[in-house]
C-alpha cells in the first residue's frame, strides 16, 4: 500500500480534481484503457466500461451511480493506473468497470439521473436505462465480486471521529441471513479495515445492514455475488476530499489483494463501529470555550453553478449542541476579538453567517 500511496501523487488520474467530475473530464483517461460504450444515459450521453486483466477472479466496480458522489472515481482511476503500472494482481483477476454509471447526474451535480431517479433504489423495477445497463453488464459478466462504490455525506463520525470511509456487506434478505456471499463480503470489509487502521485509525465505519430490495446491493448480494459498498466520507476542511481518495484508493487495492490471497477475516466485520449522524460542517460556539450553552450548528449545502460546486452554509441547530461534532469549530467571541467585529445579538444567526463568510468553492 506503501507503494500505490508513494506512486499516486505520479499518476495521469492526479489532474483529475475537485468534487465535480462529469463525463468530459474522464474522456481522455477511458482512452487509455480500450474503454468501449455499453449503453447512453436517459439524455444520450455515453456509459462506458473498461476492462482490466485476464485473470479467473471477476470483479465488476461501478462508480457514481449518484452523480454527485465522484470520489470513487478519482480514486478509481488512481487504483486502474496503478495496476496497469503494476500488474502482479492482475494475473488472477479480470476487472469491469463501470466509471460513471449516472453522466446526466454526473452533469447536473444531482444523486439522481435526469428523469429524477435513485438509480441505487431501482434495482426491482430496473425502469432506467442506466440500471438496464448495469444488469445487463452484471449477466453477462457473470462477476465474482461486485463493489458498489459510493460518497457519504458529510455529517457522518464514528467513534467521536469524522468517518473517513465506511463499508457495508448489505443483506441477502429481510433476516439479514450470512449467507456464503455475504460472509465472504464480510471478510473483505474485515481485511480492508485492518490495513486502513493503520493509517487513519478509529475513522472506518460500518453501515446498518436494513435489507432493502430496491438496492442493487442487497439485490446481487441475494442472487449469491459477494458485494461491497463502499462510500468515501470526509476529515477536516478536505471538501475536495483529495485526502480520501487516497485511502479509498488503498481500500479498494487491500480488498483485491484480500480476494487473490484469500486473506478473508469476517471475524473482524462486527467490531466495526456503526456510523452515526454526529457530525455537522461548522460548530459556532458563541462565547468563551468553558461556556458552550449557546451554539449554531452549520451544514453545507453543495450548489453547482457555473460549473463550480459552491458550499452554501444554512443553520443546522441552535442550543447548546453538546452532542455534535465538526469538520470545523469557531469561537465567536474570539473570531470578534481577532477581527474587530461587535458580538452579534444572540438570536440574529444571518448575521453571524454574513459575518463568518463560510461559503467556499470547488471546481
């Protein structure tokens, strides 16, 4: 892992950045790979697999099935480049991948496709032609492994900490049965996590495993194809999340390690810590650090105008907001002090946010 973190920063994925990432921005990397278009999204636009490898092992990887969720696939690129440079896994597996499975969502920076649908809550009436294509490259395919890969919002912490990544092996059924398939899923998320623990320790979590049928998760994980997903969270200020592109990375290079070597540990699955909705983007304190009584919890809302994401603080909550952490803390008695400013009345929240200017950019 030492290695594909040292090589990263080298690859020709790293000028892909920012959160916006639509099809045109991808289009000189599919080149690279012999990439070959399965299908066109409800506007037309082109969905493209490639594949990877000659192995026995099939997995098949698909990314930004909501639009506005492209970590995975930056990291994706990174983990591709990576394996072309350094083949020895590629002996056992055969790679189909899926990079941009929604490019309508991907366009209009929305979870949804461009008739307003969740693709990842149509895997029963399979009504959009993006799904159609994701199934009918699943049968032919006939997959070993399936990684469903995602991006989860910012208010997730674990353990007092910002969840950096979580995972999930979703249920086969209403009784949460361990099948095979998903035992073996459970024990790649198992492996993932003891080698991400050495990284970014106590920031992995683990989502609640709520059969839904409507999820192509649990939809392929019940036809007996072990199933990961995968959702790439935040620490810190790192809205672009280029910090975790680099452990989703890491995650998905330990999970086919895991596979070829057979290093499966289901054991370790359950002591995952569940995710919690603990966090918000900034906590405003409004008075010294030993008073904590009055607060203003603020949440990014993530707004695409001219082609530029823009951050859009609104409020949260009010109170004293003792059960809430943040990517960021502000003292506002201090911010004051430091910056000349007289203490807004302690009900007036748009001018604390007027004051504060939190709004912040991403191309």
């Amino acid at each position: 892992m030492d290695a594909f973190l040292k090589a990263q920063a080298a690859l020709p994925s790293h000028i892909l950045q920012g959160r916006y990432v639509t099809q045109s921005k991808i289009d000189v990397f599919l080149k690279d790979f012999n990439a070959t278009e399965i299908g066109r999204s409800v506007k037309g636009a082109p969905i493209h697999s490639l594949r990877l490898g000659n192995g026995p092992i099939k997995v098949l990887l698909w990314s930004q099935m909501h639009g506005n969720e492209s970590t995975s696939t930056k990291g994706l690129f990174d983990v591709l480049y990576y394996l072309k440079q350094t083949p020895a896994l590629l002996d056992q597996l055969t790679l189909e991948v899926i990079p941009m499975l929604n490019p309508d969502g991907a366009q209009a920076y929305t979870r949804v496709n461009a008739n307003h649908i969740d693709l990842n809550r149509d895997a029963r009436d399979q009504s959009q032609p993006e799904i159609n294509i994701l199934f009918k490259q699943y049968d032919a395919f006939k997959p070993d492994y399936c990684f469903n890969l995602h991006d989860q919002r910012t208010i997730f912490g674990v353990d007092n900490k910002a969840c950096m990544l979580s995972f999930l092996s979703p249920a086969a059924d209403v009784d949460k049965t361990i099948t095979p398939a998903r035992k073996r899923a459970m024990g790649i998320i198992g492996y993932m996590n003891e080698i991400l623990q050495q990284y970014i320790p106590g920031q992995i979590g683990r989502y609640d495993d709520t059969f839904n049928g409507n999820c192509v998760g649990d939809c392929f994980q019940s036809k007996g194809t072990p199933t990961l997903l995968f959702e790439s969270g935040q620490s810190g200020l790192d809205y672009s999340r280029e910090e975790t592109r680099k452990w989703f990375g890491v995650s998905v290079l330990a999970a086919l390690e895991c596979i070829v070597n057979e290093l499966f540990k289901p054991a370790i699955y359950a002591s995952i810590p569940e995710v919690e909705k603990s966090f918000v983007d900034v906590l405003v304190r409004r008075v010294s650090k030993k008073d904590l009584h009055s607060s203003l919890a603020i949440y990014f809302n993530e707004v695409l105008k001219d082609n530029t994401i823009q951050f859009v603080p609104s409020v949260h909550s009010t109170g004293s907001l003792s059960h809430l952490n943040a990517h960021k803390i502000i003292y506002l008695d201090d911010f004051c002090a430091k910056n000349g400013y007289d203490m807004p009345a302690e009900n007036n929240t748009e001018a604390v946010l007027k004051m504060l200017n939190l709004t912040h950019y991403s191309h």
